[in-house]
C-alpha cells in the first residue's frame, strides 16, 4: 500500500511537473535563438526522466512513473528543434496532436520562434492558424 501511494503520488508530481514546463514554454510569447537552444534541452531532459520510469523506492529498488505529459513534452522538444518548414508535416501527420498538441498552441509556438517571413505565413495556414 505504500508502495502504491508513492508511485501514485510521484507520478502526479511528475506529470503535473511536465505539464507545467509545457504550458509555460507554449505560453512564452517571443523565443530567442538561445532560448530555444536552452529549453529544447531541457525538454529533451525532462521526458527522459520521466520516460525512465523510474523513482527512488523506500528502501532501495524503483517505482513504475506514469506521465502522460511526458509525450507532449517530447513533441515540444522536437518543435523546439524543427526547421520552420518541417513544422507543418508534423501537424499533417498527427503525431503532434497524438502527443496532445493543440494546432492553436503549435501555431502560438511558431509565431514566437519564427520571425515574420512568408514562410511563417505559409506554415500558419497549413496549421490552420
């Protein structure tokens, strides 16, 4: 029972953690170079962390962590990291919106990396923005 108790209770932490980084960084509205640089590491940080799955038990061993968030914060490391025309094709395929993007955030995102440009223009229509 108290296994259970800590592996619900830090796999809340843990997600709620995740989902917080990933609300925050997708509410920043203009994201520098090295912004961008510094929170894809930290995004690519955070899911492995959680996609290891692991905690430190009482007593020795590990605890199984679920984080659902850890998908969506995965999805935002690779936006983080994408070229402005491969942003589109993401969103196209789905895989963004299976991690639990939203188009309005990922066009909230491109805005706020992207500096004006046709091509911004373009990949914010094919997002539906």
């Amino acid at each position: 029972a108290d296994e259970e108790v800590a592996v619900e209770t830090l796999s809340f932490l843990v997600d709620e953690s995740l989902d917080r980084f990933a609300r925050e960084v997708l509410a920043l509205e203009d994201i520098g170079v090295e912004d961008c640089e510094a929170l894809h590491t930290l995004a690519v940080a955070a899911a492995q962390w959680a996609d290891c799955g692991r905690g430190a038990a009482p007593g020795g061993g590990s605890l199984p962590v679920e984080a659902p968030q850890a998908a969506r914060v995965r999805a935002l490391a690779m936006l983080l990291d994408a070229r402005l025309a491969d942003i589109p094709a993401l969103w196209e395929d789905g895989a963004l919106s299976e991690a639990g993007l939203e188009a309005a955030e990922v066009a909230h995102l491109v805005r706020a990396v992207f500096a004006p440009s046709e091509h911004r223009v373009d990949a914010l229509r094919r997002l539906g923005a």
